[in-house]
C-alpha cells in the first residue's frame, strides 16, 4: 500500500500539472475624448488616494455596472495604468505579484503558476480570467494560458482583482476569484507609442498606433515581439532555448450618438518556449529516464464585437459576441486545438425607489480535439459542449448610503454536468463617511476538465527508493478521467471593513472561509505486478488510478492593505495575506485528500511593501519588496526579494527608465514540480533598461 500511495500522489500532482461569460457590461460608452497626459499631470496615483476619495477608481467586476471601490461588498483590488507605469513588471502576471491574496509562481519556462486563494497549479482551475469581458479560461484543461497575454502593457487601462467568488454574475469556475484585464478606450490614444525593453535575459518592443477616422470613430493597432531567455538550472544555465512570441491586434470604438457605443476588437499572438523533460525509456529491465528539449508552441486568435445602447435614464442594455481560437502543440504531451463562440445579453434598470437591476442571458458553444503525445490520451479526442445561462442580481438600498443589499444568482446548463445554481448574498453597511463593513455568502461551482471525464495520462515511472516510491521495485502508474459529470462545489463566507484614518492613511481587510466538496481527487482502481519473460520476478508494479469527485477540503484566511503619504513626495503601500487549510479524510483509506489538490503548494503568508518616491519633479523611484513564505508540499524555500525602477521622465514625449528584478538573489526557486517530468527550474535576477517614446 506503501507503492500504491506514493503512486497516488504522484499522479495526482499531474491532475493538477499536467499538460498543459462574461463581459465588461457595465461600462458606459466613452462620449468625452481624452487624451493622454504628460507625466507631470498624470491622474492622481491609487497611492495616493484615501479610500473616502475613490471615485475614479472604480470595479465592473463586482456588480457589472460602475461602482467605487470603496463601496463594493467584495475583496477588490485595483491595478491603475500608473501603477503599471510604475511598476517594474515585464507580464500581467508579473503585475498580479504582491497583491493580497494572490499567488503567482514560475514553475519552467511555459505557462506561469496563478491563482487567488489557494490551489496553485500551472492550470490553476478555479480562477476566471478575462480581457475586456471575453473569457481566456481554457475548460479543456480548465486554467488559463498565461504566456499566450501579450497586450502591451501601456494599452491596459487597469486590471481588477476580485478574491472571493464571483459565480453568481459570471458562472462556471469563477470560484476563487475573478481577475478582468480592461484595456484603454481608442479615444484615450490618439498617437504613437514605442516601448523598448533590453537586459540580460529578456528583449521586447511594442507599437502602438491610436487615431480618429471621424470624430465619432477611433482606432487603436499594436505590435509586439519578445524574446526571453527564460528559466535557469540549479548550476545557472538556460533551462531550455530562448522563447520567442508575437502579437498584433487592434480595437474601434464607434460612438454615433450619446446613447450608443459599439467597440470591435481583434487580436493574434504566438509563440514557443522550450523546457526539459524527462520521459520513461521504455526499457523494463533496466528502466530509466531521457532527459528531452520540449519545445510548446501556441497561436491564439480572438474576435469581440460588443454594442452598448443607453435606453433612457434608468435602462441601458449591452449585447457582447466574441469567438477565439487556440492551438498547442507539445510533442511530448498533446496537440489541442480550441474553439469558443460566446454571445451574451445583458441589461441594467435602475427605477425609482430602492432597487437597482442587472440581469441577463447568455450561451455558448466550445469545440476541441486533441492528437495525443506519447504521455497523455483522450478517449474521445473530439467533442463539442455547449452553455445556455441567465442571471439576475438586485441592490437594495435598505437605507441611502448606508446599507445596502444584493442578493442575486446565475443558473446554467450545460450538457456535461446539467444545472448549475449558483446564488450570494451581500450587505454593505457604512455607518459613517470614514468606516464600511461588508459582508458575503455565495456558491460557486468549477465544472470539470475533458482531462478529468475521458483522459488517460501516463506518467514516467517512480523508481525504488524515491521520495514518490520507497519500494523495492519501479511503480508504472496509469491515471483515467472518470468523473462522469459532477462539478465542484463551493460555499464561502466572507467579511471585510474598509476605514480612512485620516491625514492620507486608509486601511482595506478581507477574511474569509471556503467549504469545497465533490473535489477531482485520484483513487486506487486497481493494481498489478509486471512480468517479463527475461525475468523471474516481478519487474514493476503497475497502478491504475482514476480521478473521482469525492474530496473535501477547507480554506480559510485573512488579507489586508495598509496605505498611507508620509509626505507629498513618497506614497507607501503595505498589504499582508494569510492562508491556511484543513482536508477531510478518504473514507477509503483513512488518509486525508492533500495528496490530491495541492493546498500545500500555497505559501501560509505573503507581504509585499511597495513604495513611490517622487524624487523630483522629472525623476521618480519606485521599488516593492516581496516575502513569500515555503512551500510546504513540494520543499520549495521562502524568499525575500525586490523589484525596482527608477525613471527619468525626459520630457513628455520620452522616458527612460533603469528596471531591476529579483535583485536579492542570483537565482531563486518558486515552484518546483518534482513530480512533473522535469528538472527544477530557478528564476534569475533580470535588468534590463526601457525607453518609451510618444509622438
């Protein structure tokens, strides 16, 4: 049983490992140009703003329509276009690092590790991710392909992080947490942006070409190339060849009247990374590993019409399509190709009296097929899903700007898993201008992967005497998807206090506590010892596992955000996050399910303390130090490091800028799969030097 549950574990790691509705309705149309401007008059910095004064920074995600911040029943975090000016951030998910909550990881060169509150994997499953309203999250291996992201980060307006559930405006797998990336309205760039990037392990440029047709009409086109050189081995070397990528895209926005705004967005990227993995050599008597270059290739293509129409002072409506398209290729694991057309209707009514109305509908349809690798199986390589849902969602003004309450709830159906309902409850409750308490109870569900209903995945062997296998002889394991259409649930509970403490300070604390049931977890079927006619004795054991809906986990945890202006020049941040779990027990064999979903690949604590100093008035310094606590699960070490940059804003048409990474250490580990056919890989410390030019 020893061999069986080393073998268990083993296989559940690649469940989670393995090979790799929404939209932004609320936002009314755009009817006042604007233009960019110059550093010196740049809008007023997140840092800089106590909480009673949030008024331009605002969250769709929430409630999809406008709303403070301030005054969202929700752990929000607002990610502005001056913080990512300032930030020293090369990708989005280098700019999700250090926000409360949040977990952002590099396991290999690939796809990075994201998630919002536990269960971090390369293909973190409960976590929905959008751009601009469309979707991003891949339901074949249920997770998001974070290196397919190429936006320019300049073209992004600002990114809204929702820690908690979100299920019951934007469904399915919205479970830990929701992250919408909105770009910039055309109108807001009318001119030429060139960014240049160059250091020691990563060369990028970006273009980005903004204009107006007719006073009515803009656009917006960019171009991106990088290259990076990526992950290091232990010894200091490239964990794999340079990575190369591309992206183009472009958005019009079309404003005929006051009452209607019609946005067409069109994006293509790809790209390759390349990263070391071990496969089984074949050879039964004398078993081994070849250590080969797996180099993943992708193309991703998206398309997004979307017409919002304001019907009078009270009601407004919005109706979204959007289609995307993603190939990936990996020879070692499988070839998928993955379509998605989405159409969605949603509408707003605000009548006279207490209540305020969103509600909507909206369906969808997914097609993929996969050519299976030497390691991972479908049985049935192709096959089309298929949503139908509506949703409705009520704020109740108990007492004007004092309490308020929402209640709503989505209903879908799919033809995998059937109904799914998925209510909350919020109250926010301001008993004076200064303080706010809020708090919340929802449902949430993440259907299940193709992975889990009809893969079969081999893994490499476990040999004798290995930290997976301490047996006498090689384990072969086999894993089956055999969840024949359960989906995860999940009821949260949640609580939060937003308070202004006065003279610039304000402070924003999030606790919460998450019951998970039906979790995918990997079961003993069946095992059998290997004979070969060479041998008098058994060469291996054979263990034949399948992934079944029958975990319990629970999680729970706090988050705060401390910010504060000791003086005019140097705003200061200082957020915290603690997480921790318990695991019921298999009634099977008595252990508990962390074998499965890897809880303990979360750190316990996180701290992140960013600062801007505006050192004069062209010369601001921008820096942020990171804590993570170990890694339990896989032994992968804390750390404590820090990014900075320090920028020289030239004149309003250029700045150059001095860019350092992981500047405490010369390598350091972050995730470590040590499971996963592949050799650990180290992040190295990055400078690099940036120029951006706007004419």
């Amino acid at each position: 049983m020893r061999h069986d549950r080393a073998a268990l574990a083993f296989a559940a790691l690649w469940l989670y490992h393995g090979p790799a509705s929404a939209q932004d309705l609320g936002e009314p149309p755009h009817l006042t140009p604007a233009t960019d401007a110059d550093a010196a008059t740049a809008p007023p910095k997140l840092l800089d703003l106590p909480l009673e004064d949030l008024l331009t920074i605002e969250s769709t995600s929430v409630a999809k329509k406008r709303q403070r911040v301030s005054e969202s029943a929700a752990a929000v975090y607002v990610i502005t276009r001056e913080d990512i000016r300032r930030s020293a951030a090369r990708t989005i998910p280098d700019l999700l690092r250090g926000i409360p909550g949040v977990e952002v990881a590099q396991p290999f060169n690939t796809n990075p590790a994201v998630t919002i509150r536990g269960f971090n994997s390369i293909l973190a499953n409960s976590l929905l991710v959008m751009i601009d309203g469309r979707s991003i999250y891949v339901s074949t291996f249920s997770g998001v392909f974070w290196d397919q992201l190429l936006i320019p980060l300049s073209d992004i307006e600002r990114i809204e992080v929702v820690r908690g559930p979100g299920a019951a405006l934007w469904g399915a797998n919205a479970v830990n947490g929701v992250i919408n990336i909105i770009t910039r309205h055309s109108a807001d760039t009318l001119d030429t942006r060139v960014e240049g990037r160059a250091g020691n392990r990563d060369q990028e440029i970006s273009v980005s070409q903004g204009g107006r047709l007719t006073e009515a009409l803009s656009y917006r086109l960019y171009g991106a190339l990088r290259r990076n050189e990526g992950m290091v081995d232990k010894s200091g070397s490239d964990a794999g060849a340079a990575g190369r990528s591309r992206a183009i895209g472009g958005r019009i926005d079309w404003e005929p009247n006051e009452d209607d705004a019609i946005t067409l967005q069109g994006d293509f990227s790809s790209g390759h990374a390349n990263e070391p993995k071990f496969i089984f050599n074949g050879n039964l008597l004398q078993p081994g590993s070849l250590l080969l270059d797996g180099r993943e290739e992708f193309h991703a293509g998206s398309a997004l019409a979307r017409w919002a129409h304001k019907q009078s002072e009270k009601f407004d409506w919005s109706v979204q399509a959007y289609y995307e398209r993603t190939i990936r290729d990996n020879p070692l694991s499988t070839h998928l190709h993955w379509e998605l057309a989405d159409l969605d209707l949603a509408m707003h009514w605000d009548p006279a009296g207490a209540h305020d109305l969103n509600w909507g509908v909206g369906a969808r349809i997914m097609h993929d097929s996969a050519t299976t690798g030497p390691l991972f199986s479908l049985s049935d390589p192709s096959r089309t899903d298929r949503w139908v849902s509506g949703y409705v969602q009520d704020d109740i003004s108990i007492v004007p700007d004092k309490v308020r309450l929402t209640v709503g709830a989505k209903v879908e159906h799919n033809n995998f898993t059937g109904f799914e309902f998925q209510p909350s409850v919020r109250l926010f409750v301001r008993p004076d201008r200064h303080l706010a308490f809020w708090g919340a109870v929802s449902r949430a569900v993440r259907t299940p992967s193709r992975f889990e209903r009809s893969a079969m995945f081999m893994p490499p062997f476990s040999p004798p005497g290995s930290e997976d296998n301490p047996g006498p002889i090689p384990v072969y394991t086999e894993v089956r998807g055999r969840n024949a259409g359960t989906s995860e649930k999940l009821t949260a509970y949640e609580l939060g206090l937003r308070a202004d403490m006065g003279a610039g300070w304000s402070v924003d604390v999030a606790g919460y506590y998450n019951r998970y049931d039906r979790l995918a977890t990997v079961e003993l079927v069946d095992t059998t010892l290997i004979f070969v006619p060479q041998a008098a004795y058994p060469v291996g054991l054979r263990v034949d596992l399948g992934i079944f809906p029958v975990g319990k986990a629970r999680t729970y945890g706090v988050e705060a955000v401390l910010k504060g202006s000791p003086t005019p020049w140097w705003q200061t941040e200082l957020s915290w996050s603690h997480f921790d779990f318990s695991i019921s027990r298999d009634p099977k064999t008595g252990d508990d399910f962390s074998f499965t979903f890897p809880l303990d690949y979360s750190p316990r604590n996180q701290i992140s303390w960013r600062n801007n100093f505006d050192l004069s008035s062209r010369l601001t310094l921008s820096t942020q130090i990171i804590h993570v606590d170990r890694l339990s699960g896989p032994a992968v070490p804390g750390y404590t490091d820090l990014n900075l940059r320090a920028q020289w804003q030239m004149s309003s048409a250029l700045s150059l800028s001095l860019v350092g990474e992981n500047l405490f250490h010369d390598q350091r580990l972050e995730f470590s799969q040590n499971r996963y056919p592949a050799p650990d890989s180290y992040q190295p410390r990055r400078v690099s030097a940036q120029v951006r030019l706007r004419f």
